[in-house]
C-alpha cells in the first residue's frame, strides 16, 4: 500500500535545504491535489493515511472562544496557504485552526525572487515575498468550492492584507472589498498592518491610520463575525496599547502577537548563500527562533494590560511543546506556527501537542483553558 506521508520527506528537505518557495509550491500542490480527490479511493485513503500520522484528538486540548470550537490550540499562520488552496486539508494534519492569506483586493505577484530564504544555523526564515496571492474574488471561488466537498472541520482565518497599488489613503476600501467576498466562507478575519514587505503597510498600525480600516470593517461586518488584529513585534509598548485601546474601543475579538521582525540582532547566519549578500543587507522579515522571546513578551505585556479579556494568538519561534507552553502560561489561548512546523516537519503538531498533554498532568490541570496566562496567577 502506498504512504501518502513519504512525500513529505523530501519536500521537506528540499524546503531547508533547496530552493524554500518551489518546495513549498510543490508542497501545497499535494495537499491541494489530495483534498481536490477526497471522494476518490485513493483521495480517501491519502486523508486517512495523514490524520492517522499526523493528528492527536484529545478534549482536555479543546476550547470553544467567539462561539468557535476549537479541536486544540495549534494553528496555522498566515502566509503557508496565500490563496486558501489547501483549506480544506489542514485539520487532516492535525491543526486545531488555520489561517489562510495573507490575501489582498486586488491579485499581486509581490517582489521578484529569490524572496524566501532558509537560515538554518537560526531555525529562521526571511521572507520578503511581499503577499503574492491571486486576490479576494479567487480565494471566495476556492474556498466556495472546497467547502462544497466538505464543510470545514476547523476554524479558518483570513488573514486580509493592503493591495499594493492601493494608496494608503485609500486603505480602509481595499481591506472592506476583501472582507465583503470573503465574509461567507471563512469564521474569523485578520487586519494585517504588520507585514514589512509591503510599501507602507507598517505605518497603518498608527492609531489615527488603523481607526478607519477598524471602523469601515465593524461598520459592514453585519455578522459580527470575528475581527482581529496582528501586529509587529517591533513596535515599542506604547503603540502597542495604543492598538489595545483601539481593540477595545471596535470591540475587536483578538490579537494575533506577532508578525516577523525587521531586527537582525542576534543572527548567526551573516551571509546568505543564495545571493551572496550579507543578512542584514537584505529587505524581508525575520521569522522562527530569533523572535520567540520577543513575541512572549509582546503576549505577556497585552494580557496584563487587558487583564486577559482580549484572546490572543500568539505566533513566533513555536519549535517544542515547551515553546508553546511559554506562549500560553503568558497568555495566548491559541497558538500558529509556520517557520517551526518547515523545520520540525508535520510530525510537530502532534509531539506539540502530546507534550502539551504531559505538561497539564504534571500541572493538575483539566484542561488547556486553565493554563492560559497562568503565570500571572
């Protein structure tokens, strides 16, 4: 019989090792090609194949927040699945939610390539892709489809992200046409002014700049579905409860802490094989490792100044049960992983959250719920 893991072996190595953006184009067109033939024998077999390697069903993992039901805590980030094609594929590899995009209004190719790189000596990535996606009305098309074949298992984020050729001015319409196509098919959104590869969009997380995009989207989001925000892991404390306030203030459901970082401090790799440049000379943000303290600090500081009222997804440098745990006791209810899940292959989500499991037994703990900003107890 074939196993329908074995191709992930070398995609995987080729995703550390080759060229990172054809790996992870071939990887996605395999998940797509298994969830397109899923009423197939062989489309079947290959689903039941991955949740039998791959996933971990346990309810003590289980949470239920903006009326969503959610399986665990581990997620996917934004930026593996831009255009939504493997929507439908992502619970069979153990995810407890998936975010998808990030997405714009209007289809972009984002920055010439190379625009990815690998940077193994720091278990990081750059990435200075620049939100390359087919746009809103092909992402609504997708998932229609997808969630025809089968309704969805997991709750799935949009991530919504500024066109490029939208002028900043103009930014609060580009994100509304996102939102306005895709509201039906997706169970919570993402304002995303934290990408440092796109012209500008940073400048969007200034108080007086992200009020009119919070308030057109609440104005028109007549489901009251879930909105959040995502945010840098540069910003100093005080932007960062400016944003708090603004949350509060357009009832946002959450913040996503963080985004990729412009710093290189602290790097090991100096220079980049693929271009022969030095890092800190190339555009692009950091992800992985170097940014899992600074990303805890950033959950540590919005649940104290919330006083844990405002969920929060906590995104950065996840490798090891004992990562996650850090994120959670500091005050994340859930959790996205994309540069770890590259390096440590599916195989991460279910040690993750098998040592999740060990760490509530020793803990006493019932369930996931009570660890969430347990340190502040």
């Amino acid at each position: 019989m074939f196993n329908f893991t074995k191709p992930f072996y070398p995609l995987l190595l080729s995703a550390v090792k080759g060229d990172p953006e054809n790996a992870h184009k071939q990887m996605l067109a395999t998940l797509s090609n298994i969830e397109n033939s899923r009423h197939t024998a062989w489309g079947s077999l290959a689903i039941k194949q991955l949740q039998q390697s791959f996933c971990l069903q346990d309810s003590r993992l289980a949470q239920t927040i903006w009326g969503l039901d959610f399986p665990n805590p581990l997620g996917l980030a934004a930026g593996f699945d831009k255009d939504g094609v493997g929507a439908g594929i992502w619970s069979s590899l153990g995810f407890g939610l998936a975010e998808i995009g990030a997405v714009t209004f209007h289809a972009q190719p984002g920055n010439p390539r190379p625009r990815l790189f690998r940077l193994p000596k720091d278990k990081a990535a750059l990435n200075r892709l620049g939100a390359n996606n087919l746009g809103a009305a092909v992402m609504a098309d997708t998932l229609q489809q997808t969630w025809a074949r089968q309704p969805r298992q997991i709750p799935l984020g949009i991530n919504l992200c500024k066109s490029k050729i939208t002028p900043l001015e103009q930014a609060a319409e580009d994100y509304v046409g996102s939102f306005q196509l895709l509201k039906d098919w997706a169970d919570y959104f993402v304002v995303n002014v934290s990408s440092p590869n796109t012209p500008g969009l940073r400048s969007l997380q200034a108080g007086e700049q992200l009020e009119p995009i919070l308030s057109a989207l609440q104005t028109v989001n007549e489901a009251q579905q879930p909105i959040l925000v995502k945010i840098s892991p540069d910003l100093d404390w005080d932007a960062i409860a400016a944003i708090i306030t603004l949350a509060k203030n357009y009832n946002l459901a959450g913040i996503i802490a963080t985004n990729t970082t412009t710093g290189r401090d602290g790097l090991r790799t100096e220079i980049l094989e693929a271009t022969g440049n030095h890092v800190k000379d190339e555009m692009g943000g950091i992800s992985g490792a170097p940014i899992r303290k600074r990303s805890t600090e950033v959950i540590r500081f919005i649940w104290q100044e919330t006083k844990g009222e405002i969920p929060i997804i906590g995104v950065g440098g996840i490798f090891t049960a004992a990562d996650a745990w850090d994120k959670i006791t500091a005050g994340a209810s859930l959790l996205q992983v994309y540069t770890g899940w590259v390096y440590q292959g599916p195989w991460m989500v279910k040690n993750v959250l098998t040592g999740l499991l060990k760490r509530l037994e020793t803990q006493g703990l019932s369930n996931i719920s009570q660890a969430v900003g347990m340190e502040h107890n």
